[in-house]
C-alpha cells in the first residue's frame, strides 16, 4: 500500500482537490475583494500573512538545506541539491501570492519597485524576495547545467544566495519585530529565531522529499541526518518558545501576558497545543529519535510533514494573537462594524485561498520532479 | 389691559418679529455662504501649504451678541490660514471633563467623510474603571494623534502616508497598495482599513424599485472630499482597498471650516486650531497643567492633548 508511486498519487490526487477548493476562494477574492475576510483594522493581518511567513521560511530554509549539495560539497547530500532547490522555487510563489491575496489593491504592487520606501521592512522583503527568486532560478538553472560538477562560480552564487536566504528569512520576522507597538512582538530575539525556523521548516520538507521521493543509495542515511537535524532544530525551537514566554510572562507586561495567554489558554488553545506542540513537536521528537521509526521512509516522510503543519501553526501563533490585544482599553466596544473585532478565525474563503495556494505547489513540486527533464533523468529521483 | 400695555405687547412682538426675521436672514446669509465656500472650487486651498487667500470672514453669529468658543476658534481658525502652512501648528484638544460619551462627534465624522462599515476615524472609548463602590466611568474620543514622529509613516512601503507640509499625517489613496502595514504600526489604534462594504449591501436588489439596493445605496456612493478631492465609491476604486483615517478635516479648514467633529461637540469638548497662535484658544489650554497626551512614553509626539 505504501509505496512510493501510490504516495505520490495520493498527492496528486490531495493537490487537485485542494486547487478545486481553492477555486472558490481566488473567484472570490479576485471578483469581489475583502468583503469576506474575517480580518480587519485591528486584527490587521490574517491567516494569508501567517501562511506568506510560513511559505517564505520554507523557501529560504529549502536554500539553506541545498547549500550542502552546492555550496559546502558534503558527500551525502549529493543529488538532493536540485530537488531541495526546486522546492524553493514552488514555496516562494507560494508564499508571494499568499501575501499578493492580503493587499487591498494588489494591482498596485509594481510601486513597489518603481516607486518604493526603502526605510520600510515590507519594500525591503517585496525586493529581497524578488531577488531572491533570481537567485534561486539562477542557482538551479547553473548547478542543472554543471551536472555533477560544482565550479567555483556555483559556490559563489550559492554562498550569495545562502546569506541572503539568512537576511530575508530574518527579515520577516523584523517585518513584525518593528512595530513598537506591540509588546509582544517587539523583542530583539523575533527576528533572531526566523532564519532557525526557517531552516527546521526547510529540512523538514527536504526530509519528505527525501522519504517520498527518492531512491539513491545514500537515501536512508539522509534520512536518518536530516531527522537528526530536526529533532535537535525542535529541541532548539522549543527552547526559545519557552524562553519567550516565560520572559513575557514573568515580566507582567499587561499587553504580553494577555497576547501569550491568548495563545496558552485562549479560544484556540488547540492550535497551539495539539497542532504546534502535540503534532509538530513532540510526536515527530519522538518518532525521529528512535532509530527503527526514523529509519521508516513514510514514517519519517510523514513527520516531515507534520513537523510543516506545525510550523505554519507556528507562525499563525505569532501573528495573530498579537493583534487581538487592544492598542487602547475600551477599544472594542467603542465602535461596532464589521472588520472592527478583536477576535479573528479565518474565514471560508481565507481557508479556501490557502488550499488553493498549498494544492498549486503541490502540484508544482510534483509535476516539476515528473516533468523537467532534469529529474526525469536523475538517478536520484523515483520514478 | 390698558392700551398702553397693549401697544408695548404689540411692540414686543413687532420686535421678535423682526429679530426672528433678522436672525433667519443672517442663518440664509449664513448658509448661503457656506454653500459658495463648498460649491466654489476657486476657494477650496491648495495643501501644498500656500497662505489662504480666499478665505472667507467669519460668519457673524445670529443675535450679533453671542460668542462662544467655536465662533472664536474659527476666527482664530481664519488668522492661521493667513499664515504660511509650516508656521500653523494645528492641534485637538479634548476636554475629557466636558464629554459625556454622546457620540455626536464619532457620527458627525462618519457623516462628514462618508464613511463606510467598519470605518471609523473617531470612536469614544467608554471605560468603566475600578472596583464596587469606588467606580467612575470615563469617555475618550480618539481621533488620529498626528504624530510629530508617527510610527506609521516610515513602515508603509511606497510613501503612500506621509506628514504633509501643516504636520497633519495623510493617507495618499492613489498611492496606497492596502498593506496594513501602517495599522499595524499605529500605537493607537487610528487607522482603519476599507474593505469596500456598504450598509445597504444586503438590501434586496430589486431593480428599478425605490426600495432596491440600486436606489438605497446611492447615497452611499457620492463623493466624499477628502484631502479636498471629490472621491465617489465606484467599484473598487480608492479609498475602498485603502487605509483610512482623519485627518483632522482638512478639507473644511482649508475652507475655513472647524473639524466636523469640533462643530458637533455639544459640550465644546473638542478644541481645534493653531497652537503657534500664542492667543489661540488651544495654545491657551494646552498651556494648562492638566493636559496629558496619550502613550507619551512611545515618544511618537501626539498632537492631540487630552485635558483631565
């Protein structure tokens, strides 16, 4: 039953499902605006925003993973470079049309680069991310093109992209980290952990490539390597969740302890405690250290993906129970309206737009490694 | 009755007479102006900071004899136009003693700028503070602060909010890409975002109809005139998609008009005018030992001063 070829069906068969359902949310967003969005002036940013922080850390974390095929030229990673890259380029789409949905008026956004603020963190990203897809089509376009050579002018560009990927992934962290007013997220340390969750979120998803997808010879102790990297990555993740909130905690600062009880103990207590921790945590900590699951190719795959399911809760976490904390008391019944709340589940048609966007780089990923001709006669790739 | 006393009715009423009749006049005359100031696009001020020279005199008060604060701020209102825009200082001060939470202000604005659902520039917080029997209840309005260093302008990623040339922060909605970025930055919770909703949206379409949603949401769809641009609501054209948020009126100062939230204050809560005037009114009360700015400690420079 698990076999690769039926794994692989399985997706498929899950990414078209998910662009169908997704249809709804683009024909909605796209013909009748934000009407239907349940985020709105004060829970400002939403669950798009949240899945545009997750995409972009999978994407750089993805780059960061390929750095050890291109750049760092460790033996064992041979051949898992190009895949690692390919699954950078579908996930910065991914995390760019994420965030092309959350704009009011999306059609302006060539300002941007015509017409930008530079001193803004989000023109920063918007050209940090567009170079950085260069990079990435670049990096793959020369390492296709050297085959199973690495030359001095790869290294170059790949050690570029790989301090970039570091940059930007910080960045999106100091995207929030600058909003003085918000306690909570206003800690030097926020955009510090970015770039170590990205790279846990791109070994992640490198792992259940690696599991799924592949059939060299060093498969299994890639697997067991990058399993390895995870758990000690988790351990790393929870150690600075922990010190967060217990700082935030300990301090007493009316605006952070509400924002982090929000999150422990408020209405969706569970996404962070049975989908951050439970599933994204503990489950894949403990299935990855014990060598006989870890050694398990769908196994190990699978909590490669559920470590991501974790992580994009994760940044959910971080985004909104932040702005459910009113700048001033007696905002909320101030004025009543629509888009006027200080509470926020995403809407239908934000849950659909984000299927539709996970189904279309699914799909990506996977017609890419069936289709390019660069994986269809790789070795290394299953068939 | 004598006839005496009957003339002296008669003359008191002939009086009344003509002082209602006078009085009605100075409101037509009054009114008549007012719609030259708004209907005539010659007196509506470039924002470029250019010193007003169309400004018109202030509308004498009906009974001639009666000066209360808002007369004087818009006299005062008017001497600051003279002035060039980067010597006008234009600041709110809010008299929380004098609120009694009536929200007349919060719907002058909405009525002022048209806005939509979910859009408001000026709500008042209503809060209710201790504990059984020591308890009190206080209400604050909160406009935009207009920051001296507002933390929303350097976030927004195309210049599109900026401080102009009078030190009001302004939204340029042609500019706008709906980022958020800058509501998200306000310390104050004073921008809102519009998702482009109407209050007749679920009126039932019925087509040529007086009572379908064509004809309800007509009067929605007229221009509003903010930063003294007629902008009505077509499709998905700005400010729908925008961030929005006062702007202390400025196209009625620059006519010589007083923030609609000021004129509609019933207890004079709200002050407005140039606080470089040293004879202003505002420059008067913010001198006082009770004024209070909110979030002082963010250094973001409020220019709205609250007096407690």
């Amino acid at each position: 039953m698990f076999t690769q070829k039926n794994i692989k069906r399985l997706l498929y068969i899950l990414g078209i499902i998910a662009v169908v359902l997704g249809i709804f949310g683009f024909y909605n967003r796209l013909f009748f605006g934000e009407r239907d969005v349940n985020y709105g002036s004060y829970v400002t940013w939403g669950l798009w925003v949240a899945m545009y922080l997750f995409f972009a850390g999978v994407a750089s974390g993805c780059y960061m993973v390929a750095t050890l095929d291109y750049l760092f030229d460790v033996p064992l990673f041979k051949g898992t470079g190009k895949l690692a890259l390919w699954a950078a380029l579908v996930t910065l789409p991914a995390a760019l049309i994420s965030i092309g949905m959350d704009l009011g008026h999306m059609e302006r956004i060539w300002k941007v680069y015509l017409q930008p603020n530079f001193n803004s963190l989000l023109a920063q990203m918007v050209w940090g991310y567009t170079i950085f897809g260069v990079v990435i089509l670049v990096s793959l376009w020369v390492a296709v093109r050297a085959k199973d050579n690495r030359p001095l002018g790869l290294k170059v560009f790949v050690g570029v992209g790989f301090v970039l990927s570091i940059f930007i992934s910080g960045g999106v962290g100091a995207l929030l980290g600058v909003n003085a007013s918000r306690a909570v997220w206003h800690v030097g340390l926020l955009p510090a952990q970015f770039p170590i969750f990205s790279l846990a979120s791109g070994v992640a998803l490198v792992l259940a490539i690696v599991s799924f997808f592949t059939n060299s010879a060093n498969r299994a102790r890639q697997q067991r390597v990058l399993g390895i990297a995870l758990v000690i990555l988790l351990l790393i993740k929870t150690y600075i969740l922990w010190s967060d909130f217990s700082m935030s905690l300990y301090s007493g600062v009316p605006q952070n302890v509400d924002a982090i009880t929000q999150v422990l103990y408020g209405e969706y207590w569970w996404a962070f405690w049975l989908v951050q921790i439970l599933l994204g945590t503990i489950i894949p900590i403990v299935v990855l250290v014990i060598p006989r699951w870890a050694q398990n190719r769908y196994l190990a795959g699978v909590m490669g993906i559920l470590i991501l399911v974790g992580f994009a809760s994760a940044r959910a976490n971080i985004v909104f129970p932040a702005l459910t904390v009113p700048e001033l008391g007696g905002m909320a019944e101030a004025f009543s309206g629509p888009h006027l709340g200080f509470e926020y589940f995403p809407s239908l048609m934000e849950w659909s737009v984000t299927m539709g966007i996970v189904g279309l780089a699914t799909l990506a990923f996977l017609l890419g490694i069936d289709r390019l001709p660069f994986f269809k006669d790789s070795a290394e790739v299953a068939r | 009755m004598s006839d005496a006393n009957i003339k002296q009715e008669s003359d008191l009423t002939r009086r009344n007479f003509l002082r209602g009749l006078m009085g009605a006049a100075g409101a037509a005359t009054a009114i008549a102006t007012y719609e030259t100031f708004v209907n005539d696009p010659q007196l509506v001020l470039a924002q470029d900071g250019t010193p007003a020279a169309d400004v018109p005199a202030m509308i004498a008060s009906a009974d001639g004899d009666h000066f209360d604060n808002v007369e004087r701020m818009r006299t005062e209102l008017v001497r600051a136009l003279q002035k060039p825009a980067a010597e006008r200082r234009w600041v709110m001060v809010i008299d929380l003693r004098k609120c009694v939470g009536c929200h007349a202000c919060t719907i002058s604005c909405v009525a002022e700028n048209k806005l939509p659902p979910g859009v408001v520039y000026r709500p008042v917080l209503d809060e209710e503070w201790g504990t059984y029997p020591n308890v009190g209840r206080r209400f604050i309005p909160r406009p935009c602060m207009q920051c001296d260093n507002p933390p929303c302008t350097p976030v927004c990623p195309v210049n599109a909010t900026f401080k102009n040339g009078e030190g009001i922060v302004e939204v340029d909605y042609d500019q706008c890409i709906g980022c958020r970025a800058c509501l998200a930055a306000c310390p104050y919770g004073a921008r809102t975002a519009d998702f482009g909703l109407t209050y007749t949206g679920t009126t039932p379409i019925a087509a040529g109809l007086l009572v379908g949603q064509d004809k309800a949401e007509s009067y929605e769809r007229v221009a509003n005139y903010e930063y003294g641009e007629a902008r009505p609501r077509e499709g998905h054209e700005s400010p729908i998609g925008n961030a929005r948020k006062c702007h202390f009126c400025l196209h009625r100062v620059h006519v010589g008009e007083l923030p609609a939230c000021v004129t509609t204050c019933i207890g004079r809560a709200t002050l407005y005018g140039d606080a470089n005037d040293a004879d202003s009114l505002v420059a008067e009360m913010i001198a006082s030992p009770n004024v209070i700015r909110l979030k002082e400690e963010l250094g973001t420079e409020p220019r709205v001063y609250y007096l407690a």
